[in-house]
C-alpha cells in the first residue's frame, strides 16, 4: 500500500506520461503479456479443431443432431477469432 505522498507522486508522474506520449500510454495500458496470447490463440484453436471434429462424427456416423453442434461450435470459434482482431 502506497502512502499518501507516494500516491500523489505516482498520479503525477502518470499524468506526465498521459501528456508527454499518449501513443506510448495507450500502448502500456494495452499491453498483453505473449504468453497470455498464444494461451488465448490455442484456446481458439482448440475451439476450432472440436468444432470440426463434432461436425466430421457426426457425418460420419449420420447424425444431425453432432453435425448442428459442431457448425455451432465452428460459428462461435469463428466469432472467438474476429473478436481477436484488433
């Protein structure tokens, strides 16, 4: 826990850098760590991959009720990809 002062400091300073260099301020504020984001891309992956899975079985097998799920969870997996667009 930041005392009053250091608090007061830290406001300032981060005033400053919203000043100086918004460009870089908003570039910090939205930074993701690459670990965080490939963990986010292999869980669209992973979406993707069961999605079609779920879709082939259920051709394969002649069961409509799997081939819906399956282009249900391809549907989100796409909305889950243009999401991570920025």
């Amino acid at each position: 826990m930041l005392s009053h002062d250091e608090d007061r400091h830290l406001r300032a300073i981060e005033q400053w850098f919203e000043e100086s260099d918004p460009a870089f301020t908003r570039m910090l504020r939205n930074y993701e760590p690459p670990e965080r984001r490939r963990q986010r891309s292999a869980g669209r992956i992973a979406v993707d991959i069961t999605g079609g899975l779920l879709f082939l079985i259920g051709a394969v097998a002649a069961t409509a009720i799997l081939m819906v799920f399956g282009v249900l969870v391809l549907a989100v997996g796409a909305c889950l990809h243009l999401a991570a667009r920025d």
